[in-house]
C-alpha cells in the first residue's frame, strides 16, 4: 500500500528530490561505530543513492544479520522498517520478506564474517535464487564486534593487529557471487563515494540478485600495517575497471565523454547506466572474463573494483515462481480460500 | 485347531517388498470396507528406502470404529520371502497365512497353529502376463481379487474403486478389473470356506472421510490463507509441503493470469526454511514451514528470535522417532519439550495437538490466525501416524464468513490520525502489542525489529528495567493465549471419580476404545484430551480435582507430564506416567494393561454394575 507524503516544511537551502524529499529524510540514527570506520561511509553512500534515486524511503526495507556491518541499517533511512536478524541469515529472511510483498526495495547489508563464514550457505542460495534485491557486504576482513578475529575473507599472509599471520586462503565473495549466478556484481570501496554511489544505485535498479563487495576498513582491529584490507593498502592497490554513472531517468544525461571509451546499459525501467571504461578490453556482461579477470588481480595482489559483471536480462524469483503481480500480503480471504462448495467436492473425493 | 472366526472386526497385515507397486493394490483392499459402511484403520510400516526393502500395510477392519492400531494379526498376506519368518510368527493362534504357493514350501516353514492358505500367484501372472511389470503389479490385484472372495467383500464395491481410480484411463482400467475378477473366481473355486474373517454390510461410516494428516494440515494451510511455504525435505513431513504444492496448482492459481497466488520455496536447510518463514511474516504474509524433530533443532535460534521479536510464524511438525535415518520412519511424540521451550533465553511457544487428519485441518487454519493474534510462532505437533497413514474421520468443514485473523496490525489511516504507536507498547492489557508492516506510512509507524535490547517503543535500549518489562509483557501475552487455543476435551465417568488420565495427539483413537472397555468393567476413570499448550483453566481444574493422573503418551520421558509438573506446579507424585515408545502407535491393550496394572496397585476396585447396559 502506498501512502502519499503530506508536503513537508524544509529547510528552504535543502535541495528535494522529484518525490519531494531532502537527503535528510534518508538518515537514520546517529552511528555508535567507531570514528573512521568504513561502515558509515556506506551508510552515508545508501542514503545518498536512496535520495537520487527518488525512492520514498518507507518503500525501502532494510534487512540485516549481526555485526557491526549488520548494525548499520538504524543508522540510515530512519523511516524505512528494519529487521535485524540473526547472525549470517538475512538472505534467508530477504528472501521471505521479497515473497510476502514484492513492491519495496529490499536492501540486505552483511559484513564478511556474516556472509563468508557462518552465513555462506545463505548467500550461495540467495543469490542462485535471483532474489529482487541488493545485497552489501561490508568488508573488513575481521569480524569487528567480536573484536577483531580474522574473518574468511582474511587475505592470506596479512597480519592481524597482534601480529597473528593468516594461513587460511581467502573467500572472495564478488567471485563467489558470480558463480552462483548473482546477475549484478560489483566491488567498491567505501573511500570511494563517487564510485560506491552509482553502483549502489545500479544495483537497486537492477530486477534480480544484486550483490556489492565493498572493503570497508575496521579502524579498530584492520586498519594497521600487514593489513590487506587498510585504507591505505585498498587505496594503492585498488584497480577500477570502470566508473558507473547512473541516472533514474532517461533524461537526465547531460554529461558528454569521448566516443569509444563509453558505453550505455539500457535498462528495463528506462533508467539509463553509462559506464566509462577504464580498461578498454573490459565487457561487464562476460562473465566468464569477468571472473578471470578479478583472479589476476587477486593473484597479484590487488583489488578490482567497478561494475564487474551485469546481466541486462535478469529475472527474479518472482518470475521464476510465476507468483501474481499483487503482492502476496495483500491477498485475503476472498483471493486466497477456496470456499466451502470446493471443500465438499474434495471431501466427496475421499470417500 | 482352533479357528478365528471374526465378522467386520480382524487384523489383515500385508508383507510386500517397497516399491513393488503395493501400496495402491492394499489401498483399494482398505477402502472396498468403507464402501461397504464398515470403518477401517490402515497404517504404513516402511522402511527408510525407496526401493527393494520390506513395508507393510497393516489393515483394521473394525465395525465399531476403533481407528487406533488394535495390535495382532489375524490374516498375514505374506508376498516378501525376506520378512517370510517374522511375519508367520505374527499371526495370533488360530490365524491365517495367505500366500503364494507357486513354489511348494517345506512344512518347516509354516506353523502348526494357524491355517494357511495357498494361491499360486506367480503361475496365474505368468500364464496371464508376458510383460514383466505387468506380471508384478498385476499379482497385487489378483491377491485383492482372492481376499475379496475370500472374505465376501462385495466385489462391485472394489470395481467401483477401479473405476474411480481409473477414470479416464480405460486402457487401465480393464486390465485391472479382469485381474481383479480373476483372482476372485479362483478363491471362489478353488478357496472357498477357508478363511473365518468375514466381512457384512453395515452403516457405520457416514459421511466420514479417509484421508491423511499431511495432505489435511496442507488443505488447511491453504484454506487459512498461507500464501507463502518454505521447507525442506524431510520424512514424514515432505508430503505436506508436497500436498501444499498440490492443492494451490490446484485451487490457487489465478484463472485470468494463469499466476500464482502462492510462493512455495524448497530451502536449503530448516534454517533458511524457518527464516523465509519469518521473513514473509514480518512483511504480513501468512507463512508455514513443514519439517520433523531434526529441522525443529535447526530452527533454534530463528525461533527465539521470532519469540523476542514477536512475528507470527507457523510451525508444523510431524513428529518422529530419534535422530537419523531407520527409527525416523516410526512415530513419535517426542518433540514436546523441544517446541515447547524452543530456543535460547526464556522463551514458551503455543502448541496445538490435532488427534486426527480432521483437526490437523481445522488447526493448521487456526495456527496461521494464532500466530497472527498472538505474533509469535505457533507448532502443530503430529506425527508420522497421522501424518501419512490415512484415517477415517469427520470431513471438513469451512464456514465462508471466516476472515483471517491478522491480529494487531496498525494501519496507514490510523497512524496518520495519530493513533500512538509503540511496537512492544500493551495496549490493550493483553500482552498483545501493534504491529505495522513495512512500506506503511512516509514518516508514521516505521521501527527497528531487533529480538531483545529495545523499549516499549522499539528504541534501543540496554536497560535492565526495559528488559524485565518486556518479558513480563511476554508472559502476558503467554496467558492470554490460554483461552485463544482450542480447548481440551473432557469426559467423564458415570461416576464421580478422584482418578483422572491426561492424553494428546494420536493417542485419541486407542484412549477412546480403551476407556470403552474400562467403562465397560465399571473401572471410573476420567479422561482429558489436551489439544493445546498453554493449558488452559480447564486442564488446571482438571489435574486439581484428581488425586491421581495418568499421563499418557508416546515418549521416553514422560515429556507432556513434565510440562504438566512444571507449567501448573503439581505434586509430581500424583501424575502417573503410562509410555509407549517403540516407534509402533499405541494401542488400546497397551494402554488397558498398563492401567489395569497401576489401578490394581492403587488398589482401586472395579465397581460393579448393578444391571447390565
Ligand atoms: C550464532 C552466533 N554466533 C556468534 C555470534 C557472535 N558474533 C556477533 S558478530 C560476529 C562477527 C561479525 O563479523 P562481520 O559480519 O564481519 O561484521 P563486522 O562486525 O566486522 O562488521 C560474531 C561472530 C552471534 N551473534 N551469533
Ligand atoms: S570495531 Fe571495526 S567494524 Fe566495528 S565499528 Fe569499530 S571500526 Fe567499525
Ligand atoms: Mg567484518
């Protein structure tokens, strides 16, 4: 059910977007992280894709499993219902909540204790699913509230803050997400904006299982020297495959590139994706180069990030599971219950 | 020798090799007796396999009605050389051995006290059939063909049932009917006289149906509005999801769209199963999941935090034996304690304890709006013997005024009137708080779901006081859903008496023929048929008033008395475990040799009537 906004008082310097709100309308709570963590520059990236997405933020909901990652959603779209879930579950959650009411824009943020260790088996089938959503896991290669042990996408080698070297070979969670048919991939880095925010607006647009890698530094236990996942490691050995813009609308573009360097991404909602490529050889939509491709960097020891893959045919679950337009929680009695003459006929049969 | 002689009231038990194509052949034997008004109680015994291991169909034939498992058997069909030893042993004194006698035994394999009756099937299917398929499914028929001479089921009631099960399929049908008529005129020529069971045509079925607990509980989902099922296979509860499945192609789907109005998700594991389920009751969806004992220890953690954080979810659980494979396929009421404190912290769940595929029907419907009122999780606890054995019971009713119960549910129009929400604010004094669904309102009625650490306006909140608040709320609620569930069943008898039994679930059928016949020797005993947990006042009224109690059950641990001892604080003392549990149903005898036993310590004395009735 959608329910019309009355008109707000703004503040009259705060630009509103075309569905007449302000970027303030998209925050949340005041962040208990701490200071510098990556984790609320996310945040801030979320409320400022919602926002140019013109999305109203009640028809987002946010969903989340347990960690510091897993405690951001309270700390952006103050208006949009949240569930805090239970450690490495939220696809499964996502996924019931996207059946029940397939009109809101589901957004599941993990980190990578959450959805590498204990929750894998949940992201594997979240994304083979095609679940209609968009799926950020907050990479800090540790697991930030139960202070600082390693998490499975340690990079092997690196150091932890007491000097304990990994030996465990790394899950990468963007190749992963690949091979389990997730039909919108890309990895950002949360020092980045202008590269997350796009993307994460790219990845709400997209009607199938969008999932975002983002290495998101833990100033607290990942953030030293020895560190794979430090701001400044990301920093020196992040190589962007390209840079995403994004626009709602077909007539938004205003902006001119050189020919050969750019391509356009149609999509089914008339939004319009342009990527300007960085590397010239680059096709998002190979996704069998676009898995080799992310391994060579791994191999040598730096981080590939922009859009990596995208399927522009993508269904969803819906789709799969043929379910009715009408979202299901709407149905009632009338829609749903066959009614006493059907319950006589089947009672007739088992005589 | 002597003889059983029996009409409309013996024991048939068929010995056949899993996947031999028997199971349809001993189902059309079940139901030409209810064709004929007389009620029958089939019940499955099988292996945890597809193909190649022994199963049985053991057959009640009972005028009276008694659908519990009677115990003994009174005619062995013995077509599984493997299981050939155990089963003759079987048969009571004076009973019969039915079977195929194309290859000549030695006598050493029969017994000197029954009768046996020999019939040379595999000659009659080879001479009949070429094709080997044929010559196997067709023997089954032939053997029902030759029980029905035998026993003088009247053979128009079978064809009858061939003809329905082959509508459509005439190429089918005849070759069936003629199997069927061959094997009957060869008892009739060749058999005659030889089996005392006899069959007569009585009026004792109505309008009753035959059906399973697992296809009821699903018929009910579907009629209680559950538009969203995850699950995860696993015996004896996959042919609910299954039948679930099957009713909404059926019933569901939207005839001008051709879409469906039903989203079922094959999970991964019971986690992912019980967390789609709490996911699409949190988005307002009525949703169910369907597993046995090892998924409930899966769902642990997703269950307390359903409790905490107060989301109707629907929980059915068809109870079995043990961990692992080989008990499972045996049936249980071993999970009580399991669902009943399910989880980590303090946690109490609703339970409901259908007895019959009739009630699994009527309380799937009702768990779907408990969980809704009371926004918690909410288990229908069957079991494999209701579960997929068919049973004979009332058939099903739906009154077409029935709403959904969505429970508590603020609207957009309420909040914008500036109705106060408080997600875990009671309101109204019932525990109960206000829910409201995502995507409601812009700027009204939005919060955090998160299971403890939070107020009574879902702030977060690390405060003790907090807490201690919102667990006595729970508990509130816990006791307002005493008069929500269904009600327990009480009978009394014909005299005041201070000894009372408690009993649930499937064990309703032997306790309702037990206590006939404990009437029947002036024993005065009252009885209590618990349908739901918590108890309610009339379960505490009920334990009160009786010095003694026995609780009867299917487990090890007495696990409903404990709840019993723990949840109305009674005297342990007086509450007298009677425990059946190797996996075979309860019957009546057992529960009558166990009583007789105890009241016999108790020294209590039958009193004797004054006239008979
Ligand atoms: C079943 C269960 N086991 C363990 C925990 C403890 N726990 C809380 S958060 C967490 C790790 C979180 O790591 P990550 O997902 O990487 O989040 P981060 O804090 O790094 O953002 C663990 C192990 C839990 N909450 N539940
Ligand atoms: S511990 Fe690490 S992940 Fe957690 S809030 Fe602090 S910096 Fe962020
Ligand atoms: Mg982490």
């Amino acid at each position: 059910m959608t329910y019309l906004a009355k008109p707000r008082l703004h503040h009259p310097t705060l630009p509103v977007n075309k569905v007449g709100y302000t970027r303030r309308d998209y925050e949340g709570k005041v962040s208990t992280l701490c200071a510098g963590c990556g984790h609320d520059s996310i945040s801030a990236a979320i409320i400022q894709a919602c926002w140019e997405l013109n999305i109203e933020p009640h028809r987002v909901a946010k969903l989340s499993g347990i960690g510091c990652s897993s405690k951001t959603p309270d700390y952006f779209l103050g208006n949009s219902h949240g569930f805090n879930s239970v450690h490495g579950r939220m696809p499964s959650v996502a996924t019931g909540a996207n059946l029940a009411n397939r009109d809101l824009v589901y957004l599941g943020v993990s980190g990578d204790g959450d959805s590498a260790s204990i929750g894998i088996g949940q992201f594997a089938h979240v994304m083979r699913r095609g679940v209609n959503m968009t799926y950020i896991v907050e990479n800090n290669g540790v697991y930030g509230l139960t202070k600082g042990q390693f998490s499975a996408t340690a990079d092997q080698g690196s150091k932890s803050k007491r000097g304990v070297v990994n030996s465990d070979s790394p899950i990468d969670m963007a190749s992963l997400a690949l091979l389990l048919g997730a039909t919108f991939v890309a990895r950002s880095f949360s020092g980045d904006k202008q590269q997350l925010v796009p993307l994460i607006m790219a990845a709400i647009a997209h009607p199938g299982a969008s999932f975002i890698d983002v290495i998101s530094p833990c100033v607290a236990f990942n953030n030293h020297p020895g560190s794979t996942k430090s701001y400044d490691y990301v920093r020196d050995h992040n190589d962007a495959v390209n840079r995403l813009d994004f626009w709602p609308s077909r007539d938004a573009i205003t902006v001119d590139y050189a020919q050969g360097d750019v391509i356009d991404v149609p999509q089914h909602d008339g939004s319009i994706m342009r990527l300007r490529k960085t590397h010239p050889e680059y096709d998002p939509t190979d996704r069998l180069k676009a898995m080799d491709m992310i391994g060579q960097h791994q191999a040598k020891g730096e981080v590939l990030t922009g859009l990596l893959y995208l399927n522009p045919d993508a269904e969803d679950l819906h789709a799969h599971l043929n379910t009715v337009n009408v979202s299901l929680n709407q149905l009632t009695a009338r829609e749903l219950c066959p009614g006493s003459d059907v319950l006589e006929k089947i009672n007739a049969s088992l005589r | 020798m002597k003889k059983i002689e029996a009409v409309n009231d013996f024991v048939v038990k068929f010995a056949n090799v899993n996947g031999s194509g028997s199971a349809s052949a001993n189902e059309l034997f079940a139901k030409s007796f209810i064709r004929m008004g007389i009620p029958v109680s089939p019940r499955n015994i099988f292996p945890s396999n597809i193909q190649g291991l022994p199963t049985w169909y053991e057959v009640r034939v009972t005028e009276k009605g008694y659908l519990g498992r009677r115990g003994g058997v009174d005619l062995m069909v013995a077509m599984n050389p493997q299981t050939w030893t155990a089963d003759v042993k079987e048969i009571e004194p004076g009973g019969y051995l039915f079977y195929d006698n194309t290859k000549p035994m030695p006598q050493s394999r029969f017994r000197e006290d029954i009768h046996v009756i020999g019939i040379p099937l595999t000659e009659i299917c080879n001479s009949t059939y070429t094709d080997a398929r044929e010559r196997q499914l067709f023997k089954n028929i032939i053997y029902v063909g030759a029980l029905a001479a035998l026993m003088d089921i009247e053979p128009e009631a079978i064809t009858e049932l061939i003809g329905e099960q082959y509508k459509g399929k005439e190429k089918l049908l005849k070759p069936n009917v003629n199997a069927f008529q061959m094997g009957y005129n060869y008892a009739q020529e060749k058999l005659d006289g030889q089996l005392g069971l006899k069959v007569r045509r009585a009026d004792n079925v109505g309008n009753k149906i035959l059906v399973d607990g697992n296809s009821a509980a699903a018929l009910g989902c579907v009629y209680g509005g559950a538009s969203v099922c995850a699950w995860y296979p696993i015996t004896p509860s996959s042919s609910l999801a299954e039948s679930f499945q099957k009713y909404c192609q059926r019933l569901r789907v939207d005839k001008e769209s051709g879409r469906n109005k039903f989203a079922i998700v094959q999970a991964e594991d019971e986690l992912a199963s019980i967390g789609m389920v709490t996911g699409a009751g949190w988005n307002g969806a009525r949703a169910f999941t369907a597993t046995s004992g090892p998924g409930i220890s899966l769902m642990q953690e997703f269950i307390g935090l359903a409790y905490f954080a107060e989301i109707p979810v629907t929980i059915i659980d068809v109870q079995r034996g043990g961990p692992s494979t080989g008990m499972p396929t045996r049936t249980q009421q071993s999970d009580v304690l399991l669902c009943a404190y399910a989880s980590h912290g303090d946690t109490k769940h609703v339970l409901l304890f259908p007895e019959d595929p009739n009630e699994c029907f009527e309380f799937a419907a009702t768990s779907l709006d408990l969980a809704n009122r009371l926004q918690t999780p909410v288990f229908l606890m069957t079991d494999l013997d209701i579960g997929m054995n068919t049973r004979l019971c009332e058939p099903f009713r739906w009154d077409d005024s029935r709403e959904y119960d969505r429970g508590k549910v603020m609207t957009a129009e309420e909040l914008e009137a500036g109705k106060d929400f408080g997600r875990y604010l009671d309101v109204d004094g019932d525990g109960i708080p206000y829910r409201t669904l995502p995507g409601t309102h812009p700027t009204k009625g939005s919060y955090f779901t998160r299971g403890t650490t939070k107020d009574r306006y879902a702030r977060y909140s690390e405060q003790g006081t907090d807490y201690v608040d919102n667990m006595r709320r729970l508990l509130r609620k816990f006791e307002s859903a005493k008069e929500m569930v269904p009600q327990p069943v009480v009978r009394r008898a014909k005299q005041k008496t201070k000894i009372g039994a408690v009993y649930y679930g499937s064990t309703s059928p032997s306790m309702t023929e037990a206590m006939d016949v404990l009437d029947e020797q002036g024993v005065m005993l009252d009885t209590i048929r618990i349908r739901a947990f918590p108890f309610s006042e009339a379960i505490v009224e009920f334990v009160s008033e009786h010095d003694q109690v026995f609780v009867i059950e299917q487990n090890r641990d007495a696990q409903l008395r404990s709840l019993l001892v723990n949840e109305l604080n009674v005297d342990p003392a007086k509450m007298m475990p009677v425990l059946h549990y190797d996996g075979t149903p309860i019957t009546a005898r057992f529960i009558l040799a166990e009583i007789s036993e105890r009241m016999r310590l108790l020294n209590v004395q039958p009193i004797k009537k004054g006239k008979a009735a």
